[in-house]
C-alpha cells in the first residue's frame, strides 16, 4: 500500500492571519489576567451592594 500525502497548493490562511490570530489570543489573555472577576461595574450594578471595581 502506497500512502501519499496531500496538500492544498493554494492555502487560503497566510501568514498575517496566523499572526493576528496570535496577537488577538495574547490580547485577550492579557485581559482576563487584569480583569477582577470579584468586582462589579458600578454603572451597571444593581442596588443589591457589592464589590465596586
């Protein structure tokens, strides 16, 4: 049995996609690492208390 492998000649993904990809997961990582997940915005908190960011 012959086993070939097969690649697409024309890839639709380039090089800057891959990069953007990388850069907006970094981006985003780096928000939810700041971001204070025990705190309420105090613009949209309801009159029932909590922590105010």
């Amino acid at each position: 049995m012959k086993i070939e492998r097969i690649f697409n000649s024309e890839p639709s993904i380039t090089l800057e996609n891959i990069l953007k990809s990388i850069i907006n997961e970094k981006i985003d990582s780096l928000i939810a690492e700041s971001y204070a997940n025990d705190k309420v915005n105090s613009t949209v908190s309801s009159s029932k208390g909590g922590n105010v960011a």
